[in-house]
C-alpha cells in the first residue's frame, strides 16, 4: 500500500487490517495514549472542496499523533488556482511534506498528484470515491454487528463517490450489497464491473424496499452532492422516495443500523426522525473518521 486514492486499490487484507490498526488507535486514544507514529513528520492538506469532518479530523489526528498538518485551500492560497501543473505542484511539496491529503473533484487530478509527488498521497473525497468515509462506515458497522462477512448492506441514493466506495468496500469484506439508485443516477460503470465479478452478492436496483428488505445496515448521502448542487431541483423530483424513513427500516433485519456520511439534508435522503433515531451509530461513524485516518497514516508512514 503506496496511496490510498481508492478503495478498489487495496487488498481485502489491507482493508481489514487498516480497520484493525483503526480499533486499536480508538481504544488508544481513550486511554489518553495516542501512539507518536508522526513526530517529526508532516502532512499537507489541500483542499479544493469545502469540508467539516475531513479537515477537522485530520487536523486533530495528526496533532494527536505528534506530526504538523498544513491547510492549503487549493482554490485560494495556491498556484494550482492559477494554472500551475498538478506535476508541478506535486513535485514541490513532495520535497517538503512527508505525505498528501487531497480533496479535489476529477479522481484524475488526484492520481497526477500521486503519481508526481514521491510521498504517499491520500484522498480526501474526489467525485469518483470517498474511501475514508467508508472505511469509517465499516469500522462503525463491524464495531455494533461483531463481524462485516454474511451482513447484508442496502444503498439508498445517488450512484455517486459514496455510492461507489461502498459498493467496493462492502464487497471486499464479504457483505452483501443491493444498491437502489433512481434510473439515470447509476454507480460508476467500472465499480459495476467489478461487482459482477462477485459471486451474486450484489444486486442493482431502482426499488428503494428492495435495498431495505432484510438489510443488517443502510447506507444514504445527499441528493446533490458538492458541485452538483445546481442541479438540486432536478434530484428533488429524480428521488422522490429514495429516502431513509419509518416505512424502510420496517423492512430491514431486527437492529438495522443506519450510516449517513454527513451533513445530512433532513427530509429530503433521510427523515428527521430516522436520523434521531440512529444518531448514536452515525455520529459514532463520525468520530470514527478521526480514527481511520489515524490508522492510514500510520500504515502509509510508520509501516503499521
């Protein structure tokens, strides 16, 4: 493991292990004994989109951990704004940071930097993936049901970067996936692929009950995620009915968990009171960003 850029990228091993390394900085940190894997080092944070729960958490984790993170707001404060070569800006900071936090649109500009950077780079969410959260997701999920192979997961939602990370993660793991997605808004067409391959235990549809039937754990995101917000009215009436509400959870297992990345437009993906309902587990899934990205961290630098 070089990068984390995609879930796709690791090994069922690398991910569990990540999730593994993730357990044991959690239970760490509680003790107040956070593990100093980055004294010394430090982790450039760009950012071309706008973010709570990234910035924050890895901001916290790298002070926790003993290393120095930077804030670059990509559309302000650097050259890339102004047309500088992704390689360019890549080899300089490269030679100044021991590793790259990336948040960006094109997943493509994120493999340049990786590719010309000579450090480990991260992705901080691009329109393709959102790794991290679901990494988050997967150490909630195994934390509350014991185990992650033989659940059965439901997506409800856009076929988007959760929609696509979730997918390749939950497979990974050995969980069952059925994703609902309105017709027009489908998951990526190589994560698509890649699910065919495994062995019936993933089914696309565009019946949100079918997501929910029996499901051990439902998966939601936003409508319009971040830079698709003009199309906001438009999704409104595409999704009518692909939300996590009362009459859905009816129709999964006994203790269905509920995941949200974050923020959540209330009524709209979820109801107010599922979201209250299941607020313990999904602000757990919350704090347990801190925790992963942690984990990674000291996988990709320390050799955890």
């Amino acid at each position: 493991m070089k990068h984390l850029l995609k879930l796709g990228d690791l090994t069922p091993a690398e991910l569990l292990h990540i999730l593994d390394v993730a357990d044991e900085w959690k239970r760490l940190h509680r003790a107040g004994q956070d593990p100093q894997d980055l004294k010394g080092k430090s982790i450039a944070l760009i950012f071309g989109k706008n973010s709570t729960r990234t910035r924050t958490s890895f901001e916290v984790g790298i002070y926790q951990m003993g290393g120095l993170g930077t804030y670059l707001n990509a559309g302000t404060e650097l050259q890339i704004a102004r047309g500088e070569p992704i390689q360019d800006t890549a080899r300089v900071l490269g030679r100044y940071y021991d590793a790259i936090v990336y948040r960006t649109f094109k997943q493509s500009d994120l493999e340049a930097l990786a590719a010309w950077s000579g450090v480990p780079v991260i992705s901080g969410m691009t329109d393709y993936a959102h790794p991290l959260q679901v990494l988050a997701d997967l150490m909630t999920v195994r934390a509350h049901k014991g185990r992650l192979a033989g659940l059965k997961a439901g997506f409800i939602g856009d076929g988007y970067n959760m929609a696509n990370s979730l997918i390749t993660g939950c497979l990974a793991v050995g969980m069952e996936v059925t994703a609902a997605c309105p017709k027009g808004y489908r998951p990526a067409a190589d994560v698509l692929q890649r699910a065919a391959g495994a062995g019936g235990r993933f089914t696309l549809t565009e019946d949100p009950a079918a997501a929910a039937a029996g499901a051990d754990v439902l998966f939601t995101d936003v409508w319009a995620s971040m830079g698709l917000e003009r199309e906001a009215e438009n999704r409104r009436r595409d999704f009518a009915g692909y939300q996590i509400s009362a009459p859905l959870l009816a129709l999964a297992a006994p203790g269905c968990l509920v995941q949200h990345p974050l923020p959540a437009h209330r009524g709209e993906e979820i109801t107010n009171e599922a979201m209250e309902a299941h607020a313990a587990e999904i602000f757990e899934e919350a704090e347990n960003r801190l925790h992963v990205e942690k984990a990674v961290l000291s996988v990709l630098l320390a050799g955890r």
